[in-house]
C-alpha cells in the first residue's frame, strides 16, 4: 500500500458537484493506493501509522489531537512512468482486490477512534484541500528498505 499524506487545514471531495466526504482541520488528507500484493494487515499497520505520525502542529499526532483524516482512495498512486508519454497501470489492484482494503484502511483508522470521511471508491472525484504547512509525505507498507 502507498499513502500520500497531507496535513490539511481543511480538505472534501466532491463526486457530480455533491460534497461526499470533507475534513475541517487541522487534519489529515490521505491519497490511497493499492498494489496486488497488499493485505488486510498491510491496511490496518499502515492506518495505525498514519494515526500514530506526528507530524501535526507542536509534534503531535491526529491521535493526540484527535484530528480528523479524509481518505480518498488513488490507483494512480502505482502509475509506470519508465517508458513512454503514457502510464501503466498494472501495479495497481484491480477493484475487487483494492476496494475491500480500502474499506479495511478505513475500518481500521474508526477502530483506533480517528473520525474519518472518505471519497467515492471508483469514481470520477474532484479533490479540494488546503495544505498546512505545506507537509506531504508518502507512506508505504510494508516500508521500503533503508538505502544504503
């Protein structure tokens, strides 16, 4: 799974002009992608994570501040670039494979207690936010390797 995460002054998605999920901060704005390898215990690690990361003003985390996350779900996120003027999408999971995980992500953020609004998984979303900071990170799990 990767994540971009944003800490937001405030942040919605709009599906056919109709609000459907939106976050008044400070919280967190999460692009989410799924890969074919991911698992459920993939999503619920990566959302304690993200729930636990401080990067919230003073250092804290959304769980300290009990700060509120918008998740919209971003195949686009495993995008081949290599090659070409047109991306791939195959590392991305196909729908029956990522929604379910989606939905696991999210599941596991209102488990740890985080208040959480989500896009429209599969649909043509219009994502609006108003980055604090600016603070953008990406996130994957399992975490990739340390350089060396």
């Amino acid at each position: 799974m990767r994540a971009v995460v944003q800490r937001v002054g405030e942040a919605s998605v709009t599906v056919g002009g109709r609000t459907v999920g939106a976050v008044e901060g400070p919280g967190l704005l999460v692009l989410l992608g799924v890969t074919h390898d991911d698992t459920e215990a993939y999503a619920h690690r990566l959302a304690e994570r993200i729930w636990n990361l401080r990067i919230m003003a003073e250092e804290r985390s959304c769980a300290e501040l009990d700060a509120p996350i918008l998740v919209v779900s971003q195949f686009t996120l495993y995008a081949d670039t290599r090659k070409g003027r047109r991306p791939g999408w195959s590392a991305a999971a196909p729908r029956p494979v990522s929604e379910p995980l989606v939905e696991s992500f999210v599941a596991a953020l209102r488990d740890l207690g985080a208040r959480v609004e989500t896009g429209e998984f599969g649909a043509m979303m219009q994502v609006s936010s108003i980055n604090d900071g600016p603070v953008t990170l990406i996130l994957d799990q399992p975490p990739l390797p340390p350089l060396r």
